[in-house]
C-alpha cells in the first residue's frame, strides 16, 4: 500500500520569502517586517473553551506569514496568495469586511478599538496552514497580521501585548467574520512553546505549559486533514453552543463549567442533556490527558483521546464518516488513541502511533478512503512548536 506524502510545513525562511515577494509584487517596495503565527491542533478539551472550560492544544509547525509596512494615508491594503482577491479600505470599512479579509481587517479594527490604531498599512499574507481542516487557519492569519500591524507600530512585545493580540483576533473573529468560537486558537497561537502543550483554563485565562514530546516516547502524533471542509459561520457550530447556553441557564449556572454530571439529570430536553454531557466529560478528560502527560503515560493518553472521539461522536454529533473513519483504521491497527480535533462536521483528525507504525497506518487510512470513493485524505506530522514571532 501506498500513502499520500505528507503535508510539510514551510521553514521560517521560506514562509518569510513568500510573504516578502507577494508583498512586492502587489505594493512595489519590500516590507518592513514580516511575522509568522502557527496553526494549532488540539489535543483534547472540544467545545470546551466557549463554556469556560479546559483544553489542552499545541501549536503546529504549520504558519501563515504576514509580510506589512506602515503607511501614513489611512487606508488598509490587503492582499493573499490564497483568494486571488485584494482588499482596500479606511478605518471605517474594517469591521465590515467580508469573506478572507474579515479575519484580516478585523483585527486591525480590534486592535484599534484596543488603543493601537494604525495611520494605515499595507499587508501581504501566504501560509501553509491547511485551509477547512479544523487547524485553525483563521487564528494563524488573524495572529500573524495583527502581530505585523503592532510591529509597524513599534510596540513593544510583552505578556500584556500578546493577550491584547490574543483578544483582537476573538473579536474579529466573533465580530466581524461572524464565527462564534471561543479563545483556545488565539491564545495557543501566541503563547505556545516547543515540545509543550498549553493547559487553557477558559475561565480564569491561567495557562501552563505541559511537555508534550511524543517523540521522545517513541510515538509520533498525525493529523489527517480528511478533506471534508467545514464552515465554523454555517450554523452547526453555533447551534452546539446555543444548545450549550440554553443548559447552563436551565441549570442556574454561569457556564457548564461549574455543572456536574449528577446535575444534567434536571434537564429535560435529551439533545441539550447530551450536549452538556460531552462538556462536562470533556473538562474531565482534558485535566486527566495533562496529568497523563506529565507521568507520560501515553497508553492514558490514547484511551482519553479514543473517548474524546465517541462523546463528541454520540453526544454532541459533530463527527462525520470520513472522520470515524479515521478514528476507526487508526485503532484497529497500532495508534494508541485517535479522536477527531477542532469544531468538527469535517475537517481532521489526529492519531497518536508508534513511530514505526505510522507509515502503514495512513497507507491503510489511505486505502480505506479509497475503497469508500472518498477524496484521499492528506496527513502531516503535528510537531509541538514555537509562538507568533517576528522574523
């Protein structure tokens, strides 16, 4: 059996390049800085982070670059290697764009609203983040820009400035693109570390850093972007949260953060008992995987992850075929544990194998779609890696 190449990340210098020649070739001059913010998969702790949860995410080698210089005319000139569409417009446009440039606009307007507005600029972005594949490419874009905007402006890098960052990307994520997700990939985009997972309390906003270093272990962690690609503004996304408020008020609670699996019995509706269930198990889950890693004990970790993947399956049903499907091959031959990551109704999975294993797992996962007739699914090593930087 024969399996797809993998997804390979483009180096810091390469991503710089790009960026730097797009920049050039639609603004005439070289930019003034360029930044680089990754994308992020999360290990475990779905859902969880717009119920004031936990989750447990790394960032991925995977970035998108923002190449920018400042301007003094007022205007905001945008352009991607990935539309083929630019973007212009004043201050007064920015939290009205739409499609990929809302989540670029959008955060020079956040960033505005937070007291570091820009007399105008010019911003050039490429990356490697697979687009539609839960790996929160919006996070990456909105971090790597809004870092090159405070660049131009000559703030200086510091906790603070990095959860106001963190906050502009929310915004406009929430604000203006019109996707109601929570903090997790923000947050995990400029606070990450190397060979660590970020422990997100979404409550408090506490962060600790866990060492995530599979590899070391013998075990390798894979991402199968399964092609299906989903939508986190279509509908299904918000509805689970809706679903999600609606028990949290029906209980008396601030957020399914506080409620306990005894107290979901009082809720009559069994779709919104469900949903709670699968957050409540979850927070569970997400503080035992971080107590797993720091005894590394993995055979923990893969049975943590394999019942991530049927609450989220059966409670909250936001899995599709092609990603049970993933789940299912993986188990069966040799991963430890593998589960479905991000918003879910497409988008990928991850599966946590012996290193010597993972070749003949995604041939076989390669195989199983095939035979199905479903697009071939593309796989890329999840490396725990570095921050939001400039380069």
């Amino acid at each position: 059996m024969s399996t797809a190449p993998l997804l390979e990340p483009w180096t810091a210098d390469e991503g710089a390049a790009k960026a730097r020649r797009l920049f050039r070739e639609r603004f005439g001059s070289e930019a003034e800085v360029v930044t680089l913010a990754p994308g992020r998969v999360n290990l475990i702790g779905e859902h969880t982070d717009y119920n004031d949860g936990l989750c447990l995410p790394i960032a991925l080698p995977h970035a998108t670059y923002a190449a920018a210089s400042a301007t003094s005319d007022g205007q905001v000139r945008l352009t991607t290697a990935g539309s083929g569409e630019d973007w212009e417009g004043g201050a007064a446009d920015l939290a009205t764009a739409e499609g990929w440039a809302a989540y670029v606009a959008g955060v020079v307007w956040a960033l505005g609203e937070a007291g570091h507005r820009s007399p105008g600029v010019d911003v050039a972005v490429a990356g490697c983040v697979p687009a539609g594949a839960g790996l929160s490419s919006s996070a990456a874009l909105e971090c790597s820009t809004g870092l090159a905007v405070l660049e131009t402006l000559d703030a200086a890098d510091s906790p603070a400035l990095r959860r106001t960052l963190a906050e502009a990307g929310i915004r406009a994520e929430n604000e203006v693109a019109g996707a109601a997700t929570g903090g997790m990939d923000q947050t995990i985009a400029v606070l990450a570390e190397q060979a660590h997972a970020l422990l997100l309390d979404c409550r408090s906003w506490r962060t600790e850093q866990v060492p995530f270093d599979p590899e070391a272990a013998g075990l390798r962690l894979l991402v199968t972007d399964t092609r299906v690609h989903h939508s986190l503004n279509d509908g299904g996304y918000a509805s689970r949260r809706a679903d999600c408020e609606q028990a949290a008020t029906q209980l008396g609670l601030p957020s399914l953060r506080e409620a306990t699996l005894e107290q979901l019995d009082d809720l009559a509706d069994e779709r919104v008992q469900a949903r709670a269930r699968h957050v409540v198990t979850e927070i569970e889950r997400v503080r035992l995987t971080a107590s797993a890693l720091r005894a590394d004990d993995w055979e923990e970790v893969g049975r943590l992850m394999l019942g991530s993947h049927d609450s989220m399956r059966e409670d909250f049903e936001i899995s599709v075929p092609e990603l049970d499907a993933v789940v299912e091959v993986a188990a069966r031959h040799g991963a430890l544990g593998a589960r479905m990551t991000g918003g879910g109704f497409g988008g990928s999975a991850i599966w946590l194998v012996p290193t010597e294993r993972a070749d003949d797992v995604s041939s076989r996962i390669d195989a199983h779609y095939a035979s199905r007739g479903w697009r071939r699914p593309h796989h890329l090593v999840a490396t725990a890696s570095g921050p939001a930087r400039r380069l």
